[in-house]
C-alpha cells in the first residue's frame, strides 16, 4: 500500500506539474499530448491524488501525503479556472443577453459548464448524409465534399454551421475527432455542415477561402432542403479551419478570396466562432519559431508544391511540412509582408464583420494567445459583438481529448451553446 500512495500521488503531482509547462516549437509537440491528458484526466488526477494522500496517512507513506494534496489541489484549481463563469456575453451582447435566447432553444441547451460525465450522443432520429458532392472546380471533375449532420425532426432551430477541420493546412480531413461535438450541436436542433476543404499543396490560402465561400453557397441553396434559414447561416473551424473561418467571415467579396463563379452571390455570415485559430500569420510564424525550418525552398503563390520539390520528397513525407507558412504563403515574412497581413484576419475587421466567439488556450504553443486577444480588441474598437474565452494552463487541441469528460472542452460547448443560440435570435 505504500508503494500504491507514492504511484497514485507521484501521478497527481506529475500531470498537475505539466500545467506549468509552456514550450514553444519545436519542442511543443513533445509535451502537448502528457498536457492534454492532464487536462482532459484532470478529474482522475484529483482522485488519485486525494487518494494516494490518505493511503499515505493510514500506512505511513509519509512523502505521499503532501504530494497528493499538493496534485489534488494544483488540478482543482485547473477545473475552478476553466469552468468559472465570465461576463464574456455580458459585455458582448448586454446585461439582458440571456433574455435573447428562447426558452425552447435553453431547454435544448446543457445546464452546467462541467459534469464528471457528459453524454454526448445525438438524438435518436438525427442523422448524417457523408460524402456529398457540394461542388464541382469548374474546368475539372474535382469534387469537394462534405458530410452534414441533421437534427431530428421537431427540434430544429433552423441554424446551419459551416465546419472547418484543423490540420495545419496541409493535413487532416473532415470527420476527425469531431463527432462528439457535432452530436452536441445535432442536440441543439442545428444542421451542421463538415467540410473537406482542399488542403495545400493542391491549393494556397486563396483556393482554401474560395472553397469555404462555396461551402457558404452551397448551404444557402440547400436551406429548404434542411429546414435551415439562410440567414442563419454560421461559420466555424478550429486550429487551420478556425483560421479560415474567421478569415472568410471578414472578407466576403474581397475578390482575392472570392471564385469568380461566386461573384454576386451572398457571402456573408450570421457570425463565426474559432477554436484557437491563427489570426495573425506574422505573430503565428513568429511564435512558432518558423525561421528555424529554412530547409525546403518557399514556393512562389500559386504554384503546387509538387511542382517545385527540389527534395523530391515523398508525398507522405509533405506531411512533416503541415504548417509552413512560407509553403502556404508563398514565402518569408521578409520576403511577401503582404500576402501574410491579406491572410491575417485580424486586417479585415470592419464594423459590419458577424459576432465572433473566440476560444483558445493560454498555453497555446501554435496559435498566439496574444494575437487572439489583439483581433477581439480590434472587434471591439468597431463595434463588433465578440466575447474571447482563454483557458488558463491549457494547450492547442485541448477540444479533441475526451470531451465528454474534459472541463475545458466542456466550458467551450457551453459558451458555444449560448453564442449560436444569439446566433439564431439574432436580428
């Protein structure tokens, strides 16, 4: 037994040390997933160290005891943090915002911010349509495609959400990690719309926004069909896809993000919320230490980086590369400063851009903390309803470990709870 109080208390002390871990890359990758196992186990390490604490008391594992109280508090404390209420809406949308949501929409809506165990099923009778085709490049049989996820019939708010998967531009697809939280939203009565946006080297940043814009037509057209107002329509992604969700929320007939076959249509969107999506691609390049990754030749805009691979790599090889921004871009900051500022979001901010709900984690060792808040304080200064959730001690990808039981992921769908329900009763 006291072998078992020194494992269960070490263990506490251990996940609640990485808490006060902040590396950045290229190091970050190491102690990104022991993080996100301490957050998402942050219950069971309270546990365990309460436990390893009291088998120290009873058989005299002296050391157990202050490490196991120590583990326990350090990781109470965490969930205290995270899971604490905010007067982020109070100042986004007034003191009377909660009187905006109906009181059928709150009766769909989950009560608490955190529960030892959220089920997080859909509905019996929803749905989900995958592989649909929703657009064809013209000039070429390339067919983007998409999953939607439906609700059950009679609890349809009539809110439709464009989705944008991570993946750091370059990898990853729809349906990745994302179901618990699509049948989270499904629950609501939402329509949500998954979609496989062309990654890079197939297209740059332009051809990515132009397919979000397509997602954006294709979903307006096909309102009727699922029950979804047209002018409910909102945008969200999270890492690469909150990236370009925020980035085509701003700029809907900017031409350089627009195909031209979508000139004249209606682009615009309801509102658009970003899990820890980049919103400065100079402070993102910068945070991420990106100087030091000057082994592959940056490719000229435009271009497929099949066509420019003086490594010859492989292409399972590209996969290493998710990420450069001087393959996405086109080149170094020093070398293309205005195809960077085009991409950052944080440049397209006007007082007619759609509400913005803004998550991410302090600790974030991708996606600067400082940028994030930079772009809600520009959203202010115009005008712009935006509330910007930070997770203290908490990394990228927090979202996509164990939802159903990790305190911040289950925070940040109840914030999203509330903002797209002001989303569907928004004027």
């Amino acid at each position: 037994m006291i072998a078992l109080a020194y494992l269960l208390s070490g263990f506490s002390l251990l996940m609640s040390a990485f808490f006060f871990v902040r590396v950045q890359n290229p190091l970050g990758w190491i102690t990104l997933f022991p993080k996100l196992f301490a957050a998402g186990l942050s219950f069971f390490w309270i546990v365990a160290g309460a436990s390893g604490a009291f088998l120290g008391l009873v058989y005299g594992a002296i050391w157990a005891v202050p490490m196991g109280i120590a583990g326990a508090c350090i990781v109470t404390w965490y969930i205290y943090r995270c899971t604490r209420d905010h007067k982020g809406f109070e100042k986004a949308f007034g003191s009377d915002w909660k009187n905006r949501i109906s009181p059928e929409q709150a009766s769909h809506m989950v009560k608490r911010r955190w529960s030892f165990y959220r089920k997080m099923n859909a509905s019996p009778g929803s749905s989900v349509q995958r592989d649909l085709a929703f657009w064809t490049i013209p000039g070429t049989d390339r067919e983007l495609l998409c999953d939607v996820w439906r609700p059950v019939d009679g609890i349809v708010s009539g809110l439709g959400i464009v989705y944008l998967h991570g993946g750091a531009w370059f990898i990853m697809d729809k349906d990745f990690g994302t179901r618990p939280m699509f049948n989270h939203l499904v629950a609501q009565g939402h329509t949500v719309m998954d979609v496989a946006y062309r990654l890079c080297p197939e297209v740059d940043i332009y051809g990515m926004v132009g397919d979000v814009k397509r997602a954006i037509t294709w979903m307006r057209a096909n309102a009727d069909r699922y029950a979804i107002n047209p002018q409910k329509v909102v945008l969200g992604g999270a890492s690469a896809g909150g990236h370009l969700a925020l980035l085509a929320g701003y700029t809907p007939h900017l031409s350089d993000f627009t195909p031209n076959e979508l000139n004249g249509e209606d682009l615009s969107v309801s509102g658009v919320f970003s899990y820890y999506g980049p919103t400065d691609m100079q402070a993102t390049y910068d945070h991420e230490n990106q100087s030091l990754f000057t082994d592959l030749p940056p490719v000229s805009i435009g271009e497929k980086l099949e066509s420019t691979n003086r490594l010859n790599l492989d292409p399972e090889i590209l996969r290493f590369y998710a990420g450069r921004l001087d393959l996405l871009l086109g080149g170094y900051p020093q070398d293309v400063p205005d195809i960077y500022e085009l991409a950052s979001p944080s440049n397209h901010v006007h007082p007619s851009s759609p509400p913005t709900l803004l998550i991410q984690g302090k600790q974030d060792f991708i996606t600067p903390i400082d940028a994030t808040c930079d772009l809600h304080t520009i959203l202010v200064e115009y005008g712009v309803p935006a509330v910007n959730i930070v997770f203290p001690w908490t990394d990228h990808a927090f979202d996509l470990l164990l939802p159903q039981i990790s305190p911040p992921a289950q925070s940040a769908l109840y914030d999203l709870d509330r903002f797209l329900a002001l989303m569907l009763n928004k004027n």
